[in-house]
C-alpha cells in the first residue's frame, strides 16, 4: 500500500532530523562544542521515534503488523534498525564518528523508502520462505551497511595512522576493534544472507524458475548482485585462514560488498514482476 | 674578556637525518671535550647532545680560538660528516643570545614538547660530564649551573609541566588507536637505557600479557624487565623476539639500525601478517625507515611523536609567558653578574692606577711642603684618595651597572684600557671574530 502524504510528511520529519543530528555531530567535533552532544543525541531519537511512528501508522492503515511486506515498510525498518544499532554502540562503548558512516545510509534509506515506497508499491505474499527470505535478506543487509561503514572507518583512520595525520578530536577508536566489529557484522551478515539465497532459491523452486512474463529469476540482476555480494563476503570471512587478506583488503571488499548490496537493493526496484 | 660562543642545530633547524648523523654518544663526548681541551688549550667547552638537539658551548678570551668556522671544522670532522651537509641547518649565537639560548633549552622553552622535564636532566648531564672532563671553568660553570637553576625556577614556579604530554604518553596514546586490548599483547623493548625505561613505565600500565627487554647487556635487561614484571630476552634471537611482538620500543645506543627491512620483512608472514605498532626513540635510529612502509607496520620515531606533542599540546595558560619572563629576568640578572665579574680586574687596575697618580703627585708636593705635620699629612692623603674616587665612580658605576650590549662593554672596556693606559692581562692572538653572524 502507498504511503499517505502524512507518512511522507512524517517520514520527511524523521529525515531533517536525522541530518540536523548528524550537521550538530560534525559541529561538535570540528568546531568544538561538546554542549552539542545532547541535541544530537536528542535529534537522532526524535529521528528513530518519527520512523517508528510512520511504521506503525503505516501498518495500521494496511490492516496488518507483519514487518517487510511492502519496500516502504522494508526500507523503513532497515534505516530505524541501523540508527538504533548506532545508538546502542554508542551508548554501551562509543565508537567516534560511526555515526558520521551509518546515519548517511539511514537517511538514504528513508529518502529510498519515500520514493520507491510511493512510485511502486509490493504485493505481500503470505509465504513462510518469503518472510525468511525477506527478514534474513534484510537482516544481512543491515549488517553488511556496518560492516561497510566501519570499513570505510578502518581505511581512514589506517590511513591517518600510516600518513601520522591523526587528529586526536576524529577519534575512530582502534583499527582492532573497527576490525572486529566489521568482521562480526560481516560474520553476521553472511549467515543471514546465506539463509537469505537458500530461501529464495526455495521460493524459486516454489514459484518455477521462469516470471509470468518469461524472465528467469535465476539470472536477475538483483539475485546476481547478491550471489556477488555472498562471494565478496566469504573472501572477508577467509582472513583467518589468509591473514595476508586483512586489514584494508578486508576492508575494501566490506565496503565494496555493501556498494553491491546496496545495487541489489535498488535493482529490486527495478525489476519486472515484483521483489521475487 | 670572556666570548661565550654557541654553535649548534635543533628539531627546528635540522631534520632527523642530519640530527642523527651529528648526534654525540655519552662517550664520544668525552672524546670531543678531550679533543678541543687538546686542540684550544685556553678554551672551555660544553657538548649538550639530545635526540633534538646538538650544541657546543664554547668560552673563550675573546681574541683566542676557535672562531665559529673552526667549531664548524670541528664538529664536522668529529663525526666525519662534511660541514656542507649540516651548515645550513646550524645557528651560531654569541654571548647575551647564547645565554638566553640556553636558559630557554634549560627552561624547556625550546623543546618540541613545551614543558617537557627531561631536557633539564639532559642540561645537567653536558654539564656534569664536562666538569668530570675539566672542560667546563670560569664562564661555563657559573652559566650552567644558572641555567639548571633558571630550569628548576620555570618548572616549579609555573604551570608549564602540568598535564604534560610526554613522547612516551603519546606513544601509548596510538597503541591505544591501534590495539583495542593489551592482556594478548607482547611489547619488546629493544634496549634497556633510560627512554626505554621512561617508554615502558606507561606501557607497563596497560597490562600486556608480555613484556621483553631485549638488550645487549643481558643483566640491564634483566634489571629493567623486573622492575616491570616482564622477561628478559637474548639479543640474538631478537628475529624471534619481532615475531612474537606486538610492540616494539627501539631505543639503544646502536650507531646503525638494528631492525632493517631485509631483516623483517620476512617475518611479516611469520606473524601472519599481525599489525605491530614499532616506536623508535633511538637517536641514531635503530629502525630503518622503509620497514614503517611496509603493510601492518606502524612505525613512528622520535620526530612523529613530538609533532603529535605539540599539536596536542596546550597553550592555553599564561604558563608560557610566565616561564618567558623568568628568562628574561634571568639573563639580564647573569648579564651583569658576569659583566660585573669581567669589569672587577679592569676596575681595580684602574682604580690602582689613578690612586697611583695621585699618591705620586700628592708624594711630590708634600716635598715641597716639609712643615707639614702626620695629621694635615694624612688629610691630603684622603684628599687625594676622594678625587681619584669621585672622578671614577660615574664611569664605574656605568660599566657595572649599565644595560649595555656586549659588543658596547667589549668598546668601552678597550677605550679605557687605551685612554687610561691600564695593562692588559690577555695578549691578542687572533683578529676578534665579532664580524661572525650572531655577534653581538
């Protein structure tokens, strides 16, 4: 179902307070305001708690609660659950500046979920394997948006060690722990995009490989995308066994496999004959 | 008259490659305060040599050797590097400046890392080591020992040491940029002196799992490894030892490097390609700068740790032009002691002469004045005595007291050892050397 101007209206709320929070973020550190860490702060929730609202708002309308059923409730939920990831890190062991990597894509997310949301609307499909498909498919993708964003942070501040250019106000924590943490998300991600493919390949079976229209689902550019991002993951996830393959190899392809994710979430836009 | 000459290069003037190159072992400068007592008999001399600085102080008559050119030569040939490699990263100042100069290094003033105390510990050891070598005497004594004093005056008096940021306290500071947690790291400490010492202090304090001391000396190593609770480590198996490290802290005497690319690079696979945070505080360095471009190696001297210094450093406080003004008073109060010192000889020959004078004259005409009784005697002697002091104490009080330059005394000093015909004790040997670029 489309969202209604007041969603849109809503989510665009969720949106500019998002930006604010990250402009407050950035101006706290370059111009050295700590008293800006509060209104980010506050910015960031108002942001998460508008997103949510337009969920349940959303969900009220369309007469059903089940998540992911169509791209706005999807891409909705995938921004409110990478700003909530943030938020959590930060409180729990702050890691500076992974707001500045993460929120960039929550607010792409929400603008993608305005816009595709709106133009193309999904049909849900009632099916056990779809919604696995569909959570375990988000669920990695959400991962991998972390594991991209701390790998870009581990390029920069490597980078900034290396060249000794490192400001002590950018602090980006420790290249061991951007490390880790890229490499549990990546560990993460790959499990649920793993069940993501098998899934779909199921729901392929299920359906028949060919679309009412004669394409076949197998070679589509959004299952194509995937299986390269699948691919991409599991080199990353070869660097014990290869230790010549981390650090910014490692971190190039976590970045590199989000960019690809990213395409086959915009293909999924694209594609004739719906997300299956 | 004395010349205080200054002759020498710092972080500021010279690069690391120069610095190093011209940098004086404790025992070399023995051997070089050796040399010049050998070479300038009537010169004292001083040799402060720090990993930011290397500079001779030399006290000389004025008219006497070296001449700036000839400490040049001599530093040079030291250290068998041509004087064109490093002249146009040396400074040469003379008396007044030097003074302020070297106040200002005792002071920390200087340094890369403002308020940082080492340097106070470094001026006192040149000095010790040239009085233990004769070298230091009637100028360079009195000023050293000032110097010290001005030092301690600025450290304790100001706040300019307070929260200090040390070159060890940033070296773990990127540790911590680099390694999340330290109770699965081993740090090797290359070398067993006292910057390893003063490294390893703050890197002890992050509980690694292990900490080596790997040393030549296999009982200093033992020394420093117990005091830290960590284990001592045979120097020739030091491959092994970079191996297992996780952090390396490089700080020995060696002349040459001791960790060369050749040498780790192959390790690198060995340690399966773990990154390793090296820290060379060694001056010459000890590790070769092509191993910090190899990947997972990240390699910092003593340069980066000092520029991260002082940018992070704060100058917020007035400490800074508190500790100036201690200096500055400082200096002028040693400017005229010591040219109340050097005017003391010339005023008593010229009180010596002028009282001469008078009793010659006052002699000739008590001559002819026979009836004269001891008491009326005696009050034309004090006559005699109270014009000589009268007509002098303008000028003296002037050549005491006086702010004048250097240069203006040294005038003033050879007008009145000319005008008044006083004898004086130095015999000229070479032409003054006050055309040199910093004379004053």
């Amino acid at each position: 179902m489309s969202p209604n101007p007041g969603q849109l209206g809503l989510l665009t709320a969720s949106v500019i307070f998002f930006a604010v929070g990250g402009v407050l973020s950035l101006l706290r550190v370059f111009r050295h305001k700590p008293g800006l860490r509060l209104p980010a702060k506050i910015c960031a929730y108002v942001g998460i708690a508008m997103a949510l609202a337009v969920l349940v708002w959303h969900g009220r309308i369309r007469g059903s609660w089940y998540p992911l059923e169509d791209n706005f409730d999807a891409l909705i939920w995938l921004g409110v659950l990478l700003a909530l990831f943030v938020q959590y890190v930060q409180r729990q062991r702050p890691l500076g500046g992974l707001d500045w990597f993460i929120m960039p894509v929550v607010i792409l997310l929400l603008v993608a979920a305005g816009v595709f949301g709106q133009i193309s609307p999904r049909e849900y499909i009632d099916s056990t394997w779809s919604i696995v498909h569909r959570v375990s498919s988000y669920g990695g993708a959400v991962a991998f948006a972390v594991a991209g964003a701390t790998g870009t942070m581990y390029l920069i501040h490597n980078r900034r060690l290396r060249r000794k250019t490192v400001r002590p106000e950018l602090d980006f924590g420790s290249l061991e722990r951007l490390e880790r943490i890229s490499m549990v998300s990546v560990t993460l991600g790959f499990a649920l995009l793993s069940i993501g493919l098998i899934t779909g390949i199921a729901e392929v079976i299920h359906l028949g490989q060919y679309t009412s229209l004669g394409i076949n689902r197998m070679t589509q550019p959004k299952v194509l995308l995937a299986f390269a991002v699948w691919l991409i993951y599991a080199l990353v996830l070869h660097t014990p066994i290869n230790p010549r393959m981390r650090g910014r190899r490692a971190a190039t392809l976590s970045i590199l496999g989000f960019v690809l994710m990213i395409g086959a979430l915009v293909a999924v836009q694209f594609m004739p004959g719906g997300t299956r | 008259m004395q010349r205080l000459l200054l002759m020498g290069l710092n972080h500021a003037t010279a690069p690391l490659e120069v610095r190093e190159k011209l940098a004086f072992s404790t025992t070399q400068r023995r051997c070089a305060l050796r040399g010049i007592r050998e070479k300038f008999p009537g010169a004292e001399a001083v040799i402060l040599s720090t990993c930011n600085r290397v500079e001779l102080y030399i006290s000389r008559p004025t008219h006497d050797l070296p001449r700036p050119e000839q400490m040049v030569d001599f530093i040079g040939r030291f250290h068998q590097v041509h004087p064109d490699q490093f002249s146009p990263h040396l400074y040469h100042k003379a008396n007044v400046e030097a003074v302020a100069h070297l106040f200002n290094v005792a002071s920390s003033l200087d340094s890369m890392i403002l308020g940082e105390t080492q340097i106070l510990g470094q001026v006192r050891e040149a000095y010790d080591l040239a009085r233990s070598e004769q070298s230091a005497g009637l100028v360079l004594h009195p000023l050293f020992q000032r110097a010290i004093a001005v030092g301690k005056q600025v450290m304790t008096q100001t706040t300019i040491a307070e929260g200090q940021l040390s070159v060890a306290s940033v070296a773990v500071d990127y540790a911590r940029r680099i390694f999340e947690q330290f109770s699965d790291k081993t740090i090797l400490s290359i070398g067993a002196g006292k910057m390893a010492t003063l490294v390893l202090r703050h890197f002890a304090q992050l509980s690694p799992r292990r900490l080596l001391v790997c040393n030549r000396d296999l009982r200093k190593a033992e020394e420093l490894a117990r005091r830290f609770g960590g284990a001592s480590a045979a120097f020739e198996q030091l491959a092994q030892h970079l191996v297992e490290a996780d952090i390396v802290v490089c700080a020995t005497g060696a002349t040459e490097p001791i960790i060369s690319v050749e040498l780790f690079e192959p390790l690198r696979k060995l340690r399966r390609y773990r990154p390793i945070f090296m820290i060379d505080i060694a001056m010459p360095r000890d590790i070769d700068p092509r191993v910090g471009e190899l990947e997972h190696v990240y390699l910092y001297n003593i340069d980066d740790l000092q520029q991260v210094v002082r940018q992070t450093q704060s100058q917020r406080n007035g400490s800074l032009e508190a500790a100036r003004r201690i200096v500055e008073a400082e200096v002028n109060s040693f400017g005229q002691w010591h040219r109340a010192r050097e005017m003391g000889p010339l005023i008593e020959r010229l009180y010596a002469h002028h009282h001469q004078m008078a009793q010659e004259e006052l002699r000739r005409t008590l001559n002819k004045m026979p009836e004269l009784n001891e008491s009326q005697i005696a009050h034309f002697e004090d006559l005699a005595r109270r014009v000589v002091n009268k007509l002098l104490h303008d000028p003296v009080q002037r050549l005491r007291g006086g702010q004048m330059p250097h240069g203006l005394q040294q005038t003033y000093v050879h007008a009145m050892e000319k005008l008044f015909n006083l004898d004086s004790p130095s015999t000229p040997k070479q032409e003054d050397d006050a055309a040199g670029p910093s004379a004053t």
